[in-house]
C-alpha cells in the first residue's frame, strides 16, 4: 500500500496556492505537512480525498496502492479523511457510528472491533452513549478511531489531536501511528504542532513556514 502525489497543485484564481508537490508515502508512514494557516493544506487534503474545494482547483495526479485516482469518485477511493471535527452521527450511539464505518462481516467479530477500539480510545463502556453526552475530547478520540476501523487505503488528518489535552494527545498520537503502522496504511498529516509530527517522520513546508 503506498500514496503517491505526481505534481499536484492547488490553485486559486490562477495563483498557485499550493507549488506542484511530488511526494511518495510507504505503508504504514506518516508524512507530515505544516504550514501558516491560509496556505492550503487543508485544501490540499480535500482534493486528495476527491471533495469539491470550489473555487480552488486542483491539478497533478493521486495513486493509491499503484492505481492512479485522480478522477475516481471519493467513494471509491477509499481515502479516509479525518478532520478537525468530529462528524460524527448525533442520532447514533457511539457503538452504532463505529459499526457503521467496518466492512461487511460477522456479527460478532464486528462487536468485538467496536470493543476493542472503544477500549483504545480509552472510553470502553461507553458504546451506548450518543455524542452529545461526551466531551469534545471524547469525541475526537471516537472520530480517529471509526476512522481507522474503516480500513482505508491511505488516511489524510487534518489537526486530529487538536482536542486533546496534552496527556491524552500524546497516548492518541502513539496509538495512531501504532495502528497505521500494524495496518500498513500510508497517512498525510496536517498540524500546527511540531510535537504532533512522528519521530524520524518527513516534514513538507507549505507557504512562509
């Protein structure tokens, strides 16, 4: 598995917001992206995932695992995209929105996924709650890991950790990159914070940072 950017670009009206950027992510590497806000990263991220940043455009092309998907539909990509809110379900119980994003399989080994990631996200006995009765926190953790148990090809974070104070922002960095690297998923990380950025990881500077 592997993500790889051919001179892509990001322009808005005619001015390139983001210079052509060739960069090739392996399995289970995390390369980071900062910059000053406004520069366009988070644009950048979009585009990648296939989403319409209108009145940007976007030029260059993606290859996921080999396969070029530039012009696929964001469904099939199979790019997760995990921002800096939670999106997650209100209507649902937190087992039920991270049943929602496993594969099709059985009953109960989808159970025990739930568990498991409800336990490493540290809120195990929670699943029946709905998001509204947890802090922004607790929300953040449950966004990262429905976002993992979705088994996406590549995995774009746009100031995940955020949220986080900085005891749990430091066990949720580690189980991330922990996770990505057991399940060989490539992940293209924008922050602010240098604290974020994996050790030993490559770091893009985009605009005057």
């Amino acid at each position: 598995m592997s993500l790889v950017l051919e001179s892509v670009s990001i322009h808005l009206a005619g001015r390139a917001l983001v210079p052509p950027l060739d960069l090739a992510i392996a399995a289970g590497e995390v390369v980071t992206v900062m910059g000053p806000s406004g520069c366009g990263k988070s644009s950048l991220l979009s585009w990648l995932v296939g989403l319409d940043i209108h009145p940007l455009t976007g030029a260059g092309h993606v290859r996921v695992a080999g396969e070029d998907v530039t012009t696929w539909p964001t469904e099939r990509r199979r790019i997760g995209l995990l921002f800096q809110d939670d999106l997650l379900y209100p209507h649902w119980t937190l087992r039920q929105n991270l049943l929602f994003a496993l594969p099709q399989g059985r009953r109960a080994d989808r159970e025990t996924a739930v568990e498991q990631a409800l336990a490493a996200a540290e809120l195990s006995g929670l699943g029946g709650r709905r998001p509204q009765a947890l802090s922004g926190g607790q929300r953040a953790r449950v966004s990262l890991v429905r976002a993992l148990l979705a088994q996406p090809r590549a995995l774009l974070l746009d100031e995940p950790f955020s949220r986080l104070d900085s005891a749990l922002r430091a066990r949720m960095r580690e189980h991330t990159w922990q996770a990505l690297q057991r399940a060989g998923v490539p992940a293209l990380l924008v922050t602010h914070d240098a604290a974020d950025v994996p050790h030993g990881a490559r770091v893009v500077r985009l605009g005057d940072a």
